[in-house]
C-alpha cells in the first residue's frame, strides 16, 4: 500500500516518542531513515556511525534509526531529507537523478569493469562535482558507497535480452533505467522499493532488477526465484545529510559526523561484500537459483543505445568513453 503525504508527515510528527518513549535524550536528535532490517548493512553503517559518534563527540549526537522503511521508499525519504523533517539517510544514485540528472553517469550500463574502478572515479574530479551538485538541491553528501552490480531478477531464467522483450518490469523512478529497458522491448513501471514484493507477487510486474543483497533483504526469490547474473549497473550510492541540519552544526560537530561517515563507508563496503555472499546462500537455500547471461553483444550493444542517447546531457560520448577506458 503506498504511503501517503499525510501518513508519511504524520508519522514523523509521532516519531521521537516512540524512539525515546517520551523522555528527552542527550545530544542533538538525527533523525536517520533505513530501507532494510537490522542485519543489513544499510542499517548497521548508522549504528556504526553512531557508536564511533558516541566515543568521538560523546553527547553531541542523538542517532534515531528508523528501518524496514518506516518512513518511506527512496523518493520519500530524499523529500523528507529536502524539507528538513529527516536528518539522515543512503539513496542509491538513481534515486537521487530526479534532483541531479548528471549523476545518471554512474548509472550507465557496463560503463564500469569492478568495484575498484567505480571507486577510483569517484574519488576523482567526478565524485567532487557530483557532491556540489547535491549540495546545490538539499543533499550534503558525506560519502559514496557501492551496493553492489544489478542484476535481472524473474519467475524464469531471463538470460538473453531477447527474453526480456514485451515483460513488464519494475524499475527504478529514473529516466535512465526506463530507456534501458524500453531499448529491449520491456513495458518499465516505476514502483517503489518497500511496494516491489506484492507487485511482482500479484503480476503486476513480471521482473525486476536489483543487487544480491537487497534481493534476499526484500525475500524477492519467495516471487522471482531466477537472478541472471547480468551485472549491468552498479549501484551507486551515498551517505547525505539534510543540508539545512548540516548548515546547522557547529564546525567541530561537522568535523566528527563527516569523520565518522567516513569511517562508515568503509565498514558498508565491507559489510556489503559479505552480505552479498550470505545472501545468495539464504536465497538459494529457499529456491532461488543462479543463470548466467547470454548474447552478451546484444546486451552490450542495448547498453551502448543508452550511452549513445544520454551523452548530450552526461558531457558527451568522448566523455563517456573515457571513464569506460580508465584506469
């Protein structure tokens, strides 16, 4: 059931009572949404935020950690960050696109080899950009993560990009993702993240695409037992503040939370990695099973329609090119 303006509002509203049970908790309240559980790191980066905050700047921060997507899939929460009712949160990079379209480079797909490769792009002249341009629409980004490659997830093995062709698939609220899709054949509906299971459950989606981690935190293989191991995108993300809480900080306090962010991606790419290997087990261990892809000069000739079309708005295809062939 989608939330709605009035529930979301609503529930923040009644949100630290129920976090603190009415009495007042030391250190300045941040209020930090999470789409998983407690045993996904993108719940265990905050609470590992906050245990370095508490030996760092003890008393000066107040962590409140809300997860299973108690106040909203990714969109609602980037509005929630915007309008100064959240504090906190990750967003994937494609979410964030409806802001800042230039991000959509990291989305590009095969445009990276690895993980190391992405990482050393973003610690480049990029990843500064791409921070300014956050700033620029409410997001101070603290730093970018990796979930992880996407994969193509179905009720039956979808390993050519022909099998895609005329399927309703669930995709991310992203210009980019529906023309990769709509470049196979595919009918893309954007649906939020927390809504995906009872979509693909009740037909009204017929496939997805996700990383391995969040495939068993959603228990995605109960509805699409087959992931093709397409690995076409990976998934960028980002730890952000609300800007106008940050503008908020004294200069020390800024100087722990950016120190403890810090620290915080390098936990969530470890965790990440592990998690992916955990993962894969629980999901093959209720059903799901693993496909290798196949025409891979049809799925990379789709991808290169997709560079091809969005070159003009991401700085050129030389552009593009040139990431795709770095270091």
């Amino acid at each position: 059931m989608p939330i709605s303006r009035r529930r979301f509002s609503a529930g923040l509203v009644a949100l630290p009572a129920l976090l603190t049970g009415g009495a007042a908790a030391a250190g300045r309240p941040v209020t930090v949404a999470s789409l998983l559980g407690e045993d996904k790191p993108e719940t265990r980066i905050w609470r590992h935020i906050a245990e370095t905050l508490a030996r760092t700047a003890p008393g000066r921060f107040d962590l409140r950690i809300v997860p299973n997507a108690a106040l909203g899939g990714e969109k609602e929460v980037a509005e929630g960050l915007r309008i100064g009712s959240i504090q906190a949160a990750l967003s994937t990079i494609s979410t964030l696109s409806a802001w800042v379209p230039q991000g959509q480079i990291l989305d590009l797909p095969f445009l990276f080899r690895d993980r190391d490769h992405l990482r050393r792009v973003l610690a480049g002249p990029l990843g500064a950009a791409l921070k300014a341009q956050y700033e620029a629409q409410g997001f101070v980004v603290l730093g970018f993560i990796n979930y992880g490659a996407r994969h193509l997830l179905g009720r039956e093995p979808l390993t050519t990009p022909a099998a895609v062709r005329g399927k309703r698939i669930r995709v991310i609220q992203s210009p980019l993702h529906t023309a990769l899709w709509s470049g196979f054949g595919a009918y893309p509906t954007p649906i939020p993240i927390p809504e995906t299971y009872n979509a693909l459950k009740t037909g009204v989606v017929d496939c997805m695409d996700l990383t391995k981690s969040a495939y068993a935190g959603f228990r995605l293989y109960e509805v699409v037992p087959c992931l093709v191991e397409t690995g076409h995108i990976w998934a960028s993300g980002v730890v952000m503040v609300a800007a106008p809480f940050w503008k908020g900080l004294a200069p020390q306090d800024r100087e722990a939370l950016a120190a403890a962010a810090a620290e915080g991606v390098s936990y969530f790419d470890g965790l990440m990695l592990a998690d992916e290997e955990a993962s894969m087990a629980q999901a093959a261990a209720q059903g799901g099973r693993v496909f290798q892809p196949e025409d891979r000069a049809g799925w990379q000739e789709g991808a290169r329609k997709v560079w091809a079309g969005f070159a003009p708005q991401l700085g050129g295809l030389d552009r593009i090119e040139a990431i795709a062939n770095g270091a």
